[in-house]
C-alpha cells in the first residue's frame, strides 16, 4: 500500500491513533574468516564432515550439511556434521554475520577435493576411508578489490496513543539481497528475527550505566525489555534473487544483522510520518513519546510559560 501513502505527517489518524508509515535502508558488509574443515567418505557410502562450527540455534549444522551435500554430489542423508569440537582445529565464532559463509567455504573446499580424490579411487574404500582437507587461510581473508554488502529495504507501519505515548508496529517488512540463499526456512527465520531485533531497539530496549560501580543497570529481562509476542504483529521478510561471484564458493552473504540494521530507522521514520516529530533518540518509550506530544501540542511550554 506504500503507493497510496500520504506523504505528509498526520496525515492518518484512527480516533486517538495518529498512523504513520516509513522506510529506511540498510547495508552489511560481508565478512569472512579462514577456517579448517576435514571431510571423510566412508566405507558404508557415507560422509563426515567436521568443522569447529558453533551453531547457536541459526542451523548451523543444517546448512553446512547442505554445503557438503552440494559439493560431493551426494544424497543430503549421506551427510553427517561434527561441530563445537576445539579438536577439529581453528575456525570463527558465530558473527558478524560471517559463519555460514567462513565455516562453509571450508567445507566446501574440502569436499571439493573429496569427490577429486574418490573419482580417481579405484575399488572398495579402505576401513579408515578417504580424508581430505581445507584451510582457507590466505584466501578467505585475503582483500578483495570487490565491495561485497547485503543491501536492504525495510518498511514499518506504526500507530502513536496520543494519550498514553504508546507506540505499537503494526507491520513491519524487510525487502533483501544477500546474494544466494541457501535455505529459505531458516533464512526467512532468521530475517524475521532481525526484524524482531529492530523493532526492540526502536521500542524497548535500553541500558542505563550505573556511574558509582560502571556496570549496566538492567541486567535481567525483568528490566531489559525485548519485544514479546504481543508486540510483534505482521512481520513479512522476502528477498530478490541475486547472483555474485566475487564472494565464497556457495555465492551466499551473512543474513544475520542486515534483518535488524534498517529496522528502527524504519520504525522512527513512521513514528514521524504519523506525529510530525522528529526524534532522536531510542527507544521511543512512552514517556519520551508523550512528553513529545505534549509539547508540540504546547509549544510555549506544558505549565502555559
């Protein structure tokens, strides 16, 4: 409905709710570690592949799976995944949106020179099996001359109480190009949930620094407030098709941050759409959006001054 927006502020109220719509863009960088993988074909026709991966429940395992699958021309069942084992040997923590993408190439590259060494394997394996392995130092972390981002668009529709300050998304959507996507459940997922991040930026979250001691002040969720069900309504993520060369052996960008970096730009956009106040500073809390109110209702000051 973007092509039936009202560009001035005010312009939609519904009853005491002023709404407003907006956008924002958003780019990451694509980041890359080295990282050393083994892969193993064994003698019951299956694969083990290891690699110091951490999987913080982003499906780590799954799509490296898929990664080594890919890459050995064999049935996605054929395929086991060993991670978070320091003994496997040196490999990237999972951020920076870089794990899939570091921990894969290696992967790839090591089954890549497993499906060389079993095409000039004659007769049954051995009981160990066949080995081979990858360390993409130098070359993962070498400079590109490329630029190499993910871009996005994020939209948000919001309505501000002008009694109570309260500010509520009523949609949010998140529009991507992050190169290949390698799963789209868990892609979708995880675009969601960095739209979810977004709107607690925009929203809720916040840290107050105790001066006396230097530690945060909320240190719990009790007093560190992130969105919970009731605050996420309509959140849609898609993303364009898209091609480059210039990047790692799956063609694929990190996904993990560019769902939330646009998100609460967005969100202040439509929160200024719908008041006509700019603000500068998260989150919108009520208090910080009423006081606003107040003001731009009384210019001359709330006490009459």
């Amino acid at each position: 409905g973007w092509e039936d927006r009202d560009p001035r502020p005010r312009s939609r109220t519904d009853g005491p709710l002023l709404i407003g719509s907006g956008v924002a863009s958003a780019t990451y960088p694509v980041l890359v570690s080295p990282c050393v993988a083994s892969a193993r074909a064994l003698p019951d026709g299956g694969f083990l592949v290891r690699v110091n991966a951490t999987d913080i429940g982003t499906g780590a395992r799954t799509v490296l799976a898929q990664v080594a699958a890919d890459a050995l021309g064999a049935p996605l069942d054929r395929v086991r995944i060993e991670v978070a084992d320091s003994g496997i040997g040196f490999a990237p923590m999972a951020g920076g949106s870089s794990g899939t993408a570091s921990w894969g190439s290696a992967v790839h590259e090591a089954c890549a020179r497993l499906a060389g060494r079993l095409a000039e394997h004659a007769g049954p394996l051995p009981d160990e099996g066949i080995t081979a392995e990858a360390d993409t130092s130098g070359t993962a972390d070498a400079e590109s001359p490329y630029a190499r981002h993910a871009f996005g668009a994020h939209f948000a529709e919001v309505t501000v109480d002008t009694v109570s300050g309260e500010v509520r998304v009523t949609r949010l959507l998140g529009v991507f190009a992050a190169g290949r996507i390698l799963n789209a459940r868990t892609a979708r997922s995880q675009f969601i949930g960095g739209l979810t991040m977004g709107l607690g930026m925009a929203l809720t979250e916040d840290s107050t620094m105790d001066p006396v001691f230097g530690d945060f002040v909320e240190r719990d969720l009790a007093s560190y407030h992130v969105p919970a069900h009731a605050d996420v309504a309509n959140v849609e993520a898609h993303w364009v098709d898209e091609e480059d060369a210039h990047l790692n052996p799956m063609g694929s960008k990190g996904i993990g941050e560019i769902g939330i970096v646009g998100s609460a730009a967005a969100v202040g956009n439509a929160v200024h759409h719908a008041t006509g106040i700019r603000f500068r500073e998260l989150p919108l809390t009520p208090d910080r959006v009423l006081t606003a109110l107040l003001e731009h209702e009384h210019p001359a000051g709330m006490l009459g001054v």
